[in-house]
C-alpha cells in the first residue's frame, strides 16, 4: 500500500509539473502536502517553468504582432 501511495504522490507532482509547461495558467505549489513541506527546489522548479511559459508566450505574441504588420 506504501509503495502504491509514493508512486501516486510521485505521479501527480509530475503531472502539476507537465501542467506547469504546457499550459497557459500559472501552477502555484502549496506550502505543506497531507502535512509534510514541499521541498524549495520543487516550488522554485514550478516558478521558473512558469516563468518560462510567460516569456514563450510573449515571444509568440511579439511574432503575431510583427507578422500582422507586415500584412
């Protein structure tokens, strides 16, 4: 049962990650999970990939408009 539960913690933390990459909505990490702290790294991990994320769709917003005004 303790093996199945890790692998489950395991699995929804990358899925929150892969949501973190491939969408447009911020994931924001909450401090504690069923009572244990989630690690800095992982919640600094999140923030960069939004981050990431944001300028990515500001380089396409940049191209859209500079194509629009070539037109």
């Amino acid at each position: 049962m303790r093996f199945i539960l890790g692998w489950t913690f395991k699995l929804a933390f990358l899925g929150v990650i892969y949501l973190g990459f491939t969408s447009g909505f911020h994931v924001k990490l909450p401090e504690t999970v069923l009572g244990y702290k989630v690690p800095e790294s992982a919640q600094q991990f999140v923030d960069r990939s939004a981050k990431i994320t944001d300028y990515g769709q500001q380089t396409q917003n940049g191209f859209k408009n500079i194509a629009a005004g070539l037109k």
